[in-house]
C-alpha cells in the first residue's frame, strides 16, 4: 500500500568523538550512531529527531551509550583519523579531557594528606557555587602558597562539617506549624459571609471577595506562624545544636545561601532547610553578635 504521509525511522551516523570505553576502559575514537524517529511526505524527510544515542569503540568493536550533549564536536571519519587521540579529544571531548587530567592530578597528589583531606571535604558538598570556587581552586593546588593551601583546606572542612550537620538538622525543621490555624481562619471567614446583612451581600463582588478573602487570610496566618516558629526553633535547637556540633556559622549561613531553592516533590533530605533557609538566615543574623561572643569565647 502506499502511503503519501506516515512515519519514519532509521539510525543515522553522527561522526566520530574521542570517549572513553567502559568495555576495553581506552580513550578511542568512537563512531557515534542515533536512532532517529520522524515523518516523511512522499518519502520526503519533514520532521526527524535523535532519541537514542550509541557509539562503536575503534578499539575493541564493542557498542555503549553515551550522550551526545556531552560532545562540543563530532568529526567525520577522514578528519577524526588524521587526529592523534589527545586532539581529538580536545576538539570533541573537551570535558573528558579535563576529568582525565584531574585524576591524574589526583594521583600524583595522593600522598599529600592535606589535598586528599580538601578533595574529601568539597567531594561533600552539594554542586553549586561554593562548589565549583573550591574545586577550581583545588585544580590549582601546585600553584599555591602555603597560607592559601592552609586557607583552602580550613574553608574546606569547615563546610564539610556545616553540610554534615544541615544533613542531620533539616528534618527536625517545624514544616507543618499553623497549617491548621490558616485553615481554620480560612473557614471562619467563609462562615462569617453568610451571617453578613443581605444588603451588603447582594453587593457586586461580595461572593467573590470572601472567597478569596478566606484564602489568602489563612495564608497570610499560616505564614506567619511558620515564620514565628522556624524563628523559635533557630534560636531554641538550631544554634545549640550548631554550637554543640561546633560547627562555623558564618560558613553555614554560606551553605544555605548556596542551596538551590527546593523543587515541588523532591525527595531531598535538605528540602525543609532550602524553604526555610532565608528565614533561618535573618534569625542568625540577628543573633550574630551573641553567636560570635560565644564562639570567640569557647575558642579562648
Ligand atoms: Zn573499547
């Protein structure tokens, strides 16, 4: 039968990259093949995408999947072979290229207990800004001084051990206080329309003013109790906890300035703590001066 519109699929060859194998573990140059899903016009080509992605390893012939955003190029066959592997990753795999060096980086610094330590400490730190700042100034650890070494490794394990204890604190954050109560003065004013004079309530508007009224009254409540009491808890468990744990605040207030805000339904452990951080964040703020007295004067 023949059909003037319909869909159309095949694999489509990409170029070629330089990846590392997870079958023979070389960096090879590595043919990289999609699978491509679309529609034709009088077997015309109109509308086509890459949903799956595979590359052939040079080396040993064996097929894996990769990702072809990782890529900045991918050569063809006559280019990519005229390359040696280290330029080929250079114009292809730039990351890839980077990472390896890291590692060996790495290794040649693996008896310097002071980086490993400072490796270890960012390694627990959640991507972000802080993040990337210390790596990329772990990246330049043979090109410091001793006081920016010894600065490195102090800021380091300082946020190592903030991280440590806003993974231990977060779930002890006061979430649900004052939903109840902003429910409640929700109803209260959708009940207090009904007792208003019939004058007033066959007014243009009334019915949809108390509707949105009750809401955002109970919102208004709920917020402010949350915010009461997440401001009661800073103060009451979260700052002796923290003194407890001897944590730094200046560098847990950092943490909390560089977690991402929580995203609806996300599984993580530091949610409460990135919807309460701005709050939590002003309280310190305000409890600075004490907190430093007490810190300066457990340290003397
Ligand atoms: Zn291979």
């Amino acid at each position: 039968m023949f059909f003037i519109w319909g869909p159309q699929s095949g694999v489509r060859d990409l170029g070629v990259v330089a990846e590392l194998c997870p079958q023979c573990a070389y960096v090879m140059p590595c043919r990289v093949f999609g699978k491509v899903e679309g529609a034709h016009i009088f077997f015309i080509p109109v509308a086509s995408g890459v949903t799956e992605v595979a590359a052939i390893c040079s080396h040993c012939q064996k097929r894996f999947r990769c990702d072809i955003n990782r890529y900045k190029a991918m050569l063809s066959e006559f280019d990519a072979f005229s390359l040696t592997v280290d330029e080929l990753l250079d114009q292809t795999n730039p990351s890839l290229k980077a990472r390896i060096e890291w590692s060996r980086k790495c290794e040649e610094l693996g008896d310097d207990p002071r980086f490993t330590q400072t490796l270890r400490s960012v390694d627990e730190l959640r991507p972000g800004l802080l993040m990337t700042r210390l790596s990329k100034e772990l990246r330049r650890w043979d090109q410091l001084d001793e006081a920016q070494r010894a600065n490195l490794t102090r800021e380091s394990s300082e946020l190592a051990r903030a991280m440590k204890f806003a993974l231990s604190i977060s779930t002890q954050v006061p979430e649900n206080a004052g939903c109840a109560i902003g429910f409640l003065i929700c109803l209260a004013v959708w009940g207090a329309a009904f007792v208003v004079p019939a004058s007033i309530s066959k007014s243009n508007g009334f019915v949809l003013g108390a509707a949105l009224a009750g809401p955002l009254l109970g919102s208004v409540v709920y917020q402010f109790i949350v915010s009461h009491q997440v401001r009661q808890w800073t103060r009451e468990v979260l700052v002796p906890e923290g003194r407890k744990s001897g944590i730094s605040f200046q560098h847990f207030v950092s943490l909390l300035e560089d977690l991402s805000p929580a995203r609806t339904r996300s599984a993580d452990v530091l949610d409460p703590l990135k919807e309460y951080g701005q709050t939590i964040r002003e309280e310190l703020a305000t409890l600075e001066v004490s907190i430093d007295r007490h810190n300066s004067e457990s340290s003397s």
